[in-house]
C-alpha cells in the first residue's frame, strides 16, 4: 500500500560509496515534472528547512550504509506539502537508484 502524499516534492540525496564509507553530496528538488519525468532539477531545494534537509541526508547516508553502498547512486523521497515553518515536515522514501543518472550533473555543478 503505498501512501498518498498530495502536492508533494519530489528530493533526491545524492550519494557516493567505497564499500566502507557513503558520503552525500546534498539534495535535488526534482518536483517539476510532467507525466512522471523530470523537466527541472535544482541544487540545492529551495525553501527546504535545514532541519529537514539534514534529516534526509541522515536516512540517506543510513540507506548507503546499511548495505555497504559501493558507486553513485541516488536515494529519493517524497516530502508532504505544508508550510515551511512545520516543525518536522513528513516525508517518505520513494526509491534507491543504484547507478549514475542525467541528473547527477546538477549536483555536480552545485558541489564543484
């Protein structure tokens, strides 16, 4: 059963790995998207409160880790709409893409 969120963003946390080691390389805010595919992709989200943000960094870097995460690959939520004053937005994870997609070029421009 999947849950539905309406209005909700679509971030992904991007994330590199050794095997022993994962690092983030912060977010994308993928939430234009028309017919399920993505049309604009910003780093980093805008209006993402710091303490969301590093919460989903935190379960992303845990995903990694708790499989010995071993190349580039993207872990991606969806975050309920609300205002951005919410104490602890709701968010649930989406999917894991275990490999280099189109879009880690704009992380890549956002990290340097």
């Amino acid at each position: 059963v999947e849950e539905l969120l309406p209005a909700a963003r679509h971030i992904e946390v991007q994330l590199l790995g050794d095997g022993a080691e994962v690092v983030h390389l912060h977010e994308r805010d993928c939430s234009v998207q028309r017919r399920r595919q993505k049309q604009v992709e910003t780093s980093p989200a805008r209006n993402l409160p710091s303490s969301l943000r590093e919460r989903l960094f935190s379960d992303a870097l845990a995903i990694g880790s708790a499989v010995g995460y071993r190349s580039a690959g993207t872990v991606e939520f969806l975050v309920a709409a609300g205002p951005a004053s919410a104490p602890a937005p709701r968010y649930v994870f989406l999917e894991a893409n275990p490999r280099i997609q189109v879009e880690h070029t704009v992380s890549e421009e956002a990290t340097g």
